[in-house]
C-alpha cells in the first residue's frame, strides 16, 4: 500500500462525533486544586459562563486565586464565577452559603469546616458535606445557570446566605425581592477586573423569606424592605425545614441587567431538576472531551489527560446572553451578530498551546474568539492583551493577539474578516505605550526606556512577524516588508559571545550579568528562559549561535545546569529542568528545538520525561498554574506527538506520542488515527496542502554595542564599539557634523551624547544606537555602609552621587534598594567646606514593598570619626501611597564639614492591611546631593 492510500485509510469520515463515550468518568476537577496549580473543583460546562464552586480563600492570596485551595480545611461558601489557574486574584460573584439555626452574616460565623473525605467532585457536579450543620450541597450548571441543591440533616431554620462582600471589593451591590421565590442582584465589583458588573436572577424552589441584614445604606435596612443597596450587603434568605428536606436554588447570570439573567433562567433552567441538569452537563462534557479518544490501560494516564483537556475547556467564558447581548470593552451594551463573544483571554499564556489546540478540534470557537477581539478593538481601542470581565487588565506583555489571528488565517479559519483583523493588529503595533516607542524608533528596548525590557523586545519582534504573516496571506507587500524588518529586533539584544539575550543600558550591555538571574529586565523569568525566544526565526536563532552544534550545546546546558535561579524569588518559576522551567510559559516550546537540528531523539526523551514527572493525578499534579488552560494544552497536545511551536505558520512540531493510540475527531467530520507505532505516517494529517509560503525580506543589520565604565565619569572615560556580528562601526558626536569610522578607543572628557551605526560588507546599516556621557559635578566619594540588593544597585556606590536621578518607574534600574535593613553611608567632600544643604531623594511604589524611610538623619564630621547630627526629618508620604518620590532635604546655616553621613530608618516589617504582611520592606534610594 503506498503513503497516500494509508493516510486516506486512517483520515476516515464519520457523521457525527462520537456520543457513546463516557470519556467524563475519567476527569479528577481535584487535579491542580493543591500546590500552585490554581484550578478549582466546581461545576461548570465547557466554556460556561457559570463556574460555580466552593471557595475556600477569601483573602486574595496567590494560592487561592481561584477561589479553593486543597490544603484548606473551612468552606466560606459557593460563588458562581472562578478563574482556572491564574496567579492573580479575582472572580467570585455572588457566594451563597447554606446554614442552620439563628443566621449569622460574618464570614467567620457562617462558614463551615470539611472533610475531603465527604467531598465528591466530577465533570459538571461537585458535592460536599459541611460540618458545621450536616448539610450537604450540590452543585451543577448550565451555560449560564447554576443550580443548588441543599439537603438538611435535621428539622429547623435552614438559612441561605447571599454576601456580596466576598473576596473582592464590592463597589456597589443591590438585591430586589421580586416575590417569595424569586429575587434579583447586581454586584459591581473592583480588584483586577477593576469595574466588573454581575446580574442575576435568583429562584428558590420554596418560598422564603428575609430573615438577618447587614447593609450600609444611609437608612437603616429592615427584613420587610423590597430593595436593598450599598457597598456593603449581606441577606439572609430562610424557612423551616423538616429532616431531610431538599432546597434548590437557581442562580442565572448576566452581563448585562436584570432582563438579561431573566432571558438566560427562561431559556436554560426553566424548571427545577437537578438530575436533569447534572445529566445535561455530563453529556456536554461528553461531546466535548470525545473530540480526541487516547487508549491506555493505565487510569492514572487517563485521568491525566481528560482532566487535561478538561481544563483546556473551561475558558475562555462565554459572556453574553442567550440572546446575543453583551457588555463591551465600551462599558455599552451590544448585539453579538454572527458570532458567539466570549471574556478570560489570558493571551500571554494560551497563544503557545491552548489556541493552537482549538485550531486543532474548535475551528468556530476559534473564529468566535477573534470576532470577539475584533469587537474589543472596535469598542475598547486595541486588541485584548489580557481581558477580564470587559475590562482590560493590561496584566504580562506583548500584543500576542495577534498571534492567535496569524495562526487561524496561516490555517485558514474563516468566519471573521481578515482585513479588520489586519487593521486591529497593525494598530496594537504602532502604539507608543509599553516601550513600544523606543522599540520602534531604536529596534530594541533597552534598561532606560522600559523595564522588563528583553521579554519585551524578543515578544514584539515574534508579534510583530505574524502580523507579517497577516500582511503576506493579504498581498499587503509594504506592510509585510515593515513588520519582516520588526521581527528581527532580536538580533539587537542578543549576544553571541556569551549566547543570551541580555539587556542594554545606555547603549551597551548592561553589568554584571547573570543568565540565572531573574530581575526587572525579564517577564517572570531569567535570560536563560528568553534567549531561545525566537519561534518566527529558529534557524536565524541557530546561526546566531554560531550553527547546529553550537546551538546543541547550548541546550543541553540549559537543561543540565543546578536547578536554581538567582536573584529575586519568584513563584512562577517551577517545574526546573536545568534552567529550563516548565512551570511557566515561557520555556514551553523549548524541548521540541532539537526538531531544528535533527535531534529529535532528545526532543523525544525531554518531551517524555515533562509528560511523566510533571503531571499527575494528584491535587498539586500541576507543576505550576494551569494558567486557563496553557499548562494542560502542553499535555494534550504533547501526548498526541505535536506540538505547534510557531503559531502563525500552519506547521506543528512531531514527536513520538505517549499513548498507544489516539483519535482526534475534526469539524470536518473526519477522524485521524494517530498510532505510537506509525506516528511519522499518522501525524501527516496536521501537514498543509499548500504551507505557508514565506516571502523574501530583508535582513537587518543589528546595531553595535557601546561600551564603557558607566554612564558617569570623573576626568574622562574611555569608550569602546563594537558590531556583534561583524561589519564596521561608524559614529558622531551630538552637535557635531562628522561621521568617523570607529577604529580605536574613544576618550571623552566633557558631557557627549554619542550616536553610533554597524554597516555590512554590503553597505547596508543598522540602525542608530545611542550612549549619554555625563562628567560627575564634583569629585565627592561615598562609603555605603549598608548592602545594596544585588538586583538593585544603579550603577554600583558611585551611582548615588552620579549627578543622574530616577525616575518613578524604578524597575529601570536607577536607584538602590535596600531590604531588611536601614540605610547608611559617608559622603568624603575631599576637603573642608561649608554645606548649605543635603538632599536625597527616595522612591515609594507600595504595591512593590518599597516604602519611605520613616525617618532620615543628617550628621556632619571633620575627621570621619565623630559625627554631629544636624538634621532630622520624618517622612511625609502616606505608606499606602504607589509611584511617590520624595526629596529630603536639610537647608543648613554655618555649618562647615568634610564628611556628610547619611542615615535613613527603614519602614520594616509590612503592615496587615498591605498584601505582603509580614514581609520586610525596602528602601529605594537615588542621588544624595551636597551644596
């Protein structure tokens, strides 16, 4: 049998996707619920507006961004709204808590403690058991509906809780009773989602009736009232019971009022029937996950991968009405024509896998999605970066957007217009935000325009190349040009004597450099993680390492080096292999890089041994956040034997798969067979009929390095250029006229700006790269007595008395940091003088830990032995205050000293109301000055 006839014989059509599988039996919801997974184990259909689970966490805390933590012991009650996997808090509108006896409206007093031993939890159906009163809940959902069902253990007051003061800030909040039966609610709620509107329409199958409120309205609220607002708004809902009797509770919800959840009750929950519903959602979790069958004898595996892809399914949420209604960017009500509009689009996680994944098996969805980031830019102004609730969160980097509408068009995904799409990405490019400015003007972000600035440069050029992608796939020759030209931005921060990407600081590279360190210059991660950032030019990455066994080289050391980063903790960064961290994104395309060098042996045991040690059917199974669906779309799409690690050109990486087989059941009604023993065979049902077909461009020519001591001098400095990739360098002096060929040193000796550019031997040139030289305005020294944190150390000790001060945006590198201690250091004038006055500016940003000095003193000395203290001044910055500078200064009369000494007290340890109680705070310190 020759190749065709076999892949015609395993690409075999069928009706309908299979229905007869129970593949939801296999889902464990438990599985990343502990450890830093982040997922909870409620109810909730695929891609449900309703994710209506127990929440365990109300304190914002990171491992309890969604809402439930396993290692948690108390249930506070069930809310209807939860985010999977995150590592920022939100989510949880309107909590209900059942109770018994005299209702309580205190968190404290109404919550109950579990046992997991009663708790049950499957695809579309959670139960426990609360201790406190016996009850036991049940929770299952439709799209937009949850349903309780409270069954109490004994004759009594059963009492339902409805709190709008739940996990985060409740803005505004209004009950309406409508009837006995039925109310209505609107909880306008701030915290990453910072003006979220939920509605909703709630039905209890009794009748029952307002027995406790607690509400801060200016006159005092009675239980006979119809209409209840405020910011702050507990109610407690009750009846009498007998022994055993069961209390369902509807909850629709809306986006948009109380007509709307009215529309999605009528239309989705009509009636009370909890095993209906639960038998409902069981079937469509059925549909969904039958999309791709895995055969294994092994339950743990298979336990593992449908709770995978189950996770992969749970976002993005749809948020609009059954009848196509929805809040937009705008903060307007709209009309979804066409299309299904959806919220949650972690874009910095999901573009690498989880889209990529939906091209796969959800060519609509995917559309839908894109429809509805049109509808963002149309509405909000730009493409969604990461979107929550109709509102913008601006939360990670990149405008990776566009790589989710590269990647549909390169697939050919219909069903949205690919000329607006065009417009929209081309607009989020040209923006001059986020250091986008310098990006474009200087073909690199460095340390001085932006921090996080080689995520960001390396982020935009792949950006950047799909939005090239778009402009080729519609004949658009010039924009195509001008986006190729973009993509390759990396070249200007990448090193190749040392084989990192690394930041730039006034021209050159920024020192000391550590590849392990993870600092303000990196996006939740260290160089080592962003220097194989390169997915639209992996074979220009491979030269730029000096060839194939170069490249080898450098990522076996990267996988073999001590599991340990240096510099700032961070918690993201888990799951370490070498350096490599697969706990969090950005390493994730990584192990399929030895594809591009025809080692796919080590791509194959590296892919493996994540498949095994990482994952797990266990509550902290995840080895970091599932991150809404990112780190299970890895699994799904790893154990298939694929993985697409350039999203925007309609190719995936192959692999030998993990299971024995596997079937994947496409839109187009057919199924492909994937076999472990004739993998090479069956994997060719992903390859295109026509592949993206690249179109020449011109190579840029990266710009030099400009190196020297420091941007500050004393007498002169002496500066060095180079052309990293070879070529000559050519430079000129700000107000000057004459361009010289670099051939030797250059000295300066007074305040210089100096531009420089590296032409090839084709005459081609780079673009400019620019250095300030500043000579310092007096020849003072300083001895800091205090240690600086090695992250933040502005130059080193002389940078304090550079002549150059920070700005507020201190994660740019200009001003020292000091943790867990005061600050302390001598100035040496040199020589006797009078000193009229000291200055020294210190930064605040609270949210960063960084707080004033409580205090700061001043003392004087002839001898450096003897210091007579001459002023004292206390802060005048509130500590709960962001992005503050404040100057403390001491104006002097008759005072003659050599030596100034500084001395500035700590704030210590973090307050309670701050998020980082308990925690140490930091002074951040630039430019003391003397006159």
């Amino acid at each position: 049998m020759n190749k065709s006839s076999l892949l015609l014989l395993l690409l075999f059509t069928t009706a309908v996707f299979s229905q007869s599988g129970n593949y939801s039996q296999y889902v464990n919801p438990f599985i990343g619920t502990g450890g830093h997974g982040h997922t909870f184990p409620g109810a909730t259909v695929p891609f449900g507006m309703v994710q209506l689970s127990p929440d365990t966490r109300i304190d914002g805390s990171w491992d309890g961004c969604g809402g439930y933590h396993y290692s948690d012991s108390v249930i506070y009650g069930f809310s209807h709204t939860h985010l999977n996997g995150t590592g920022v808090s939100d989510f949880g509108d309107i909590m209900l808590m059942p109770t018994m006896g005299e209702p309580k409206l205190d968190a404290k007093e109404y919550s109950s403690p579990f046992s997991h031993d009663n708790e049950t939890a499957s695809a579309g159906y959670y139960s426990v058991i609360l201790d406190d009163d016996g009850i036991k809940a049940e929770l299952t959902t439709t799209t937009r509906v949850g349903l309780h069902q409270y069954t109490f253990p004994k004759k009594g007051q059963a009492n339902i809780i409805l709190d709008l003061n739940h996990r985060d800030k409740l803005l505004m909040g209004e009950v309406r009773i409508i009837d006995e039966k039925t109310i209505e609610v609107l909880r306008e709620s701030s915290a990453w989602a910072r003006d979220q509107y939920v509605y909703a329409r709630i039905e209890f199958s009794t009748p029952v009736k307002v027995t406790a409120v607690n509400n801060n309205a200016f006159a005092p609220a009675k239980v006979t009232d119809k209409f209840f607002a405020g910011s702050l708004l507990a109610i407690s809902f009750s009846k009498e019971v007998k022994k055993g009797e069961k209390l369902l509770v509807k909850v629709a919800l809306s986006p948009t009022g109380y007509e709307g959840a009215a529309k999605n009750m009528k239309e989705e929950m009509p009636r009370f029937n909890f095993k209906k519903t639960l038998k409902a959602a069981k079937k469509l979790w059925d549909k969904e996950l039958s999309k791709i069958e895995v055969t294994s004898d092994d339950s743990e595996k298979l336990a593992v991968f449908y709770t995978a892809l189950y996770h992969t399914m749970m976002q993005p949420n749809i948020a609009m009405d059954v009848d196509g209604m929805y809040r937009g960017r705008d903060n307007a009500i709209h009309k979804a024509e066409g299309f299904d509009y959806y919220t949650v689009f972690s874009l910095w996680d999901t573009f690498r896998a989880a889209h990529p994944l939906y091209t796969l098996i959800d060519k609509k969805r995917t559309s839908d999605f894109i429809n509805t980031f049109i509808k963002q830019y149309e509405q909000g102004g730009r493409l969604p970066v990461w979107e929550l609730a109709s509102n913008e969160t601006d939360c990670m980097i990149g405008y990776h957007s566009v790589s989710v509408i590269a990647d549909a068009m390169a697939k050919g995904i219909e069903g949205f217009d690919y000329e607006k799409a065009f417009e929209a990405a081309k607009h989020s490019a040209m923006l001059d935000h986020l250091g986008l400015e310098a990006y474009k003007e200087n073909g690199f972000i460095s340390i001085d325009d932006e921090h996080e600035s080689v995520s960001k440069t390396v982020e935009y050029a792949y950006d950047d190349w799909c939005i090239a992608q778009m402009a080729m796939i519609l004949g658009k020759t010039d924009e195509y040009n001008y986006f190729m030209k973009r993509s390759q931005y990396w070249k200007n921060i990448f090193d190749p004597v040392t084989g990192h990407m690394r930041p730039k600081k006034n021209g050159g590279w920024d020192k000391p450099f550590d590849a392990r360190e993870i600092n303000n210059n990196f996006t939740e991660g260290n160089s080592w993680q962003y220097s194989f950032f390169v997915p639209q030019d992996i074979e220009g990455l491979i030269a730029a390492f000096g060839g194939n066994e170069k490249f080898e080289i450098k990522l076996d050391e990267m996988f073999s080096l001590p599991s340990k980063t240096t510099g700032r903790h961070q918690v993201d960064v888990t799951g370490l292999i070498g350096q490599y961290a697969h706990g969090n994104e950005p390493s994730h395309h990584m192990a399929y890089l030895y594809n591009y060098i025809d080692k796919p042996e080590k791509t194959a045991q590296k892919v493996h041994y994540i498949l095994d040690e990482f994952y797990k059917n266990t509550p902290d199974g995840l080895i970091g956040n599932e991150d809404c669906g990112q780190m299970s779309a890895w699994y799904v799409l790893s154990s298939l034997g694929l993985y697409d690690v350039t999203p925007g050109d309609n190719y995936w990486q192959k692999t030998e798969p993990y299971f024995t087989a596997a079937k994947v059941h496409l839109e187009n009604g057919k199924t492909a067979v994937i076999r472990k023993s004739d993998y090479k065979e069956d994997l060719k049902f992903v390859d295109p009929v026509v592949g993206t077909q690249a179109q020449p461009y011109t190579k840029i020519v990266p710009v030099p390095v400009i190196e020297a001591e420091g941007k500050s001098f004393k007498d002169q400095a002496t500066v060095t250029l180079k052309a990293p990739f070879g070529g000559k360098v050519y430079y000129h002096f700000e107000r000057e006229s004459a361009i010289n060929e670099y051939k030797e040193p250059l000295v300066i000796k007074r305040w210089h700006i100096l531009n420089a550019y590296a032409k090839n031997e084709n005459g081609e040139k780079s673009k400019y790269v620019y250095a300030e030289f500043v000579k310092k305005p007096n020849d003072y020294t300083i001895d800091i007595k205090s240690k600086f944190n090695s992250m933040y150390h502005a130059g080193g000790p002389e940078g304090l008395i550079d002549g150059i001060e920070g700005t507020t945006n201190w994660r740019k590198g200009d001003w020292q940091g000091y943790q867990n201690q005061d600050f302390e250091a001598v100035i040496d004038l040199q020589k006797e003088m009078p000193v009229n006055t000291i200055e020294t500016g210190f930064l605040q940003d609270s949210r960063s830990w960084i707080l004033m000095p409580v205090k700061v003193e001043y003392y004087v000395s002839d001898n450096n032995k003897d210091f007579t203290l001459v002023k004292t001044i206390e802060t005048k910055t509130d500590a709960r205050q962001d992005n503050v500078i404040e100057h403390f200064t001491a104006e002097l009369n008759n005072i003659t000293a050599r030596y100034v000494k500084v001395k500035a007290y700590n704030f210590g340890v973090l307050p309670q109301w701050h998020q980082g109680a308990g925690g140490q705070a930091f002074i951040f310190i630039d430019e003391i000055t003397v006159k």
